[in-house]
C-alpha cells in the first residue's frame, strides 16, 4: 500500500468518525432549526404572575418575540438585564410584542425570580411542558421571533448577549418591524 | 329472593368484566405509548431514547404521546409530529434521504472498501514470496549413492 492510499484512508476515516461524533455527542444548539420559515404554533397558558389566561391569539398580526426561560437556568440569568433592555427599545412599536414562557419551573420560584431580576413584559407559564415540545425547544434559554404573519422568523438557542443582542435587534427586529426583509 | 338472585349473580360478572376492559385499553396504550416513544431520541440526553430517558423533558415527550395516543392519531401521525418540531435530529432511525444515507451505507461501505483493500495485501504478500528454486539438480556420482545406500542400511 502507497503512503497515498494510506493517508487518504487515514483522513476518510477520520472524517467519518468526526461526523459519528457530531451525530451522536453534538451540541444541539448547532442543528438547523426546522420550525424557521413555518406557522408559528397557537400557544395559551396562564400569566406566571397574575395567573390570568394568555394566548398568542391575542396579539395576532405583531412581531412577537418569545424567550422561554427558567428560574434554575444560568445562561437565563446571564440574558435577563439584556432582555429587559431589548424590550425597553422597542416596547414603544405598536406592533412589537415580547414574551416569556416560564419552562420547567415552579411558580413560587418563578416569581420569586422575576422579583428579584425585573419583570417588565407578560410571562406564560408552559405548565405541562407541551408549548416547549410544541417549539421545537431543547433547552433553556432559547428565543424565537415571530413575524406579522404568524411565521417563526428566526430561533437562537443561548442566551441573548454582546453580538446575539445586536444580530437580533439590527438584522432581525428591526427590519420585522419596517417590513422588509431581516438578514441572519 | 329467588328473583333477585339471577340480577345478583349478573351484577357480580358485570363488575369485573368491566374492570378488565380498563385493563386491557390502558395496556394496549401503554404498548402504543412504549412503541412510539422508543423511536424518538432524547434531545438533551442525546444518546437515549424518550422511553429509557430518565430526563424531564422526556418525560414531558412522553407525556405528549400519550395524550395523542389516547384522542386517537395514528403511531405515523405522531412521529411525523415531533419529526416536524426537531427535524431528523429526534428520530432514532435517521430517515433515509441525503445525507443521511451516509449513516445507513457507511459501514457497508467501510466493509468493502477494507475487503478490498485486505484482498490486495493478501495478494501482495503473496506475490512478494520467492518462488521455490526451480532449477534441476545434478543427478548423483556413483560414489555419493553407495555411500548413502551404505548409511540407509540397518
């Protein structure tokens, strides 16, 4: 056998077994999202809060910008003051909605944690964790925005910080909320 | 009392029949349940399935095949279901199309391929073996084969 064939068997193999490893090992958050580009699920639940029924059907024909999120979830934690502020910019737009669904949590936790961090847009309660199935969530945090339509725009799967916070508010929000088209 | 008595003895066979109907509706949904769950993978434990999982969001998943198992939609409708949340990445089996095929031919393919390649060692190995001397020898004196025949002898 030739040096050649050797050191092509050599790389064949290796790339097969990186693929194995992706395949089985990999982090989620670097699959394509299959639900962008697809009606948004209808989504109710109780408010976190006030416990007072919410639905997606209520604010039909905005942008709506859902974050679910947890009391138990650091990375949520490491976004909150950030997500604050993105609603603090654009909660002024008619047609720009925000909105947190508490998953996987306890009520008394959550709220204790929405009091501790800030609160200032509605939190729906996934209280059986279906909106998340429903979502296509794998874990927490993750964020989708959805257009005037009713069509998930764009996913992202981590906390909404530094480059994120600025991809999503300057090539995704705003483009939303002027009608065009967002870029990625 | 003698009556009553055909109406006690039906009543005691109704109860029980009626109980095991229960029994046998909640396997047969138990069954549904083990048999669809065990195709889908656990997203965050990754190298498990939903039914062996032992994580809340599988549970949750289960949960969720459940209740379609009960309103009634078909094992294919639920798999396409969850197939349309989380892709391929969700199905145990990776459906067969694209690149995926890789998953499903790659070993075969590496079995060929390391048959071939074990063949043509084989054969170079073989062909890189001396051949055993072919020339003729001298026939021998007559000297040499007495002397031979003389230490052949008992």
């Amino acid at each position: 056998m030739t040096r050649t064939t050797q050191i092509t068997i050599l790389v064949v193999l290796l790339a097969l077994l990186s693929l194995f490893y992706q395949g089985l090992w990999g982090d989620p958050r670097h699959i394509p999202p299959v639900l962008v580009g697809t009606q948004a699920p209808i989504f109710q639940g109780p408010d976190v809060e006030s416990g007072e029924p919410l639905s997606s059907e209520q604010f039909k024909g905005k942008v709506i910008l859902v974050n679910f999120w947890a009391s138990w979830c650091q990375e949520c934690k490491v976004e909150h003051e950030d997500l604050l502020r993105l609603h603090e910019e654009f909660k002024d737009h008619p047609e720009f909605v925000m909105l947190g669904i508490n998953y996987q949590d306890e009520v008394p936790k959550a709220r204790a944690y929405l009091k501790q961090y800030g609160s200032s847009f509605p939190h729906m309660r996934d209280v059986k964790g279906a909106l998340a199935i429903d979502f296509g969530v794998y874990g927490v945090p993750e964020t989708f925005v959805i257009d005037q339509q009713g069509v998930i725009r764009h996913k992202w799967i981590g906390p909404i910080v530094g480059d994120v916070y600025t991809n999503l508010t300057k090539n995704i929000l705003t483009p939303l909320l002027k009608g065009t088209e967002p870029t990625t | 009392m003698s009556r009553l008595l055909p109406m006690i003895i039906l009543l005691c066979f109704a109860f029980p029949i009626e109980g095991l109907a229960k029994t046998v509706d909640e396997t047969e949904i138990d069954e549904r349940v083990r048999e669809i769950a065990k195709h889908l993978r656990c997203t965050v434990c990754q190298t498990e399935n939903i039914w062996e999982s032992g994580a809340p969001l599988a549970h949750q998943m289960r949960d969720v095949v459940r209740e379609r198992v009960t309103l009634g939609h078909s094992n294919e409708d639920i798999l396409i279901y969850f197939h349309s949340r989380y892709g391929d990445y969700i199905m145990m089996e990776p459906p067969k199309h694209g690149f995926n095929w890789l998953i499903w031919l790659g070993p075969f393919l590496l079995l060929l391929g390391g048959g071939v390649l074990l063949a043509r060692e084989i054969k170079g190995w073989v062909t890189r073996t001396p051949a055993p001397p072919t020339e003729v020898l001298p026939p021998l004196d007559e000297e040499s084969r007495r002397r031979i025949e003389q230490e052949l002898q008992p």
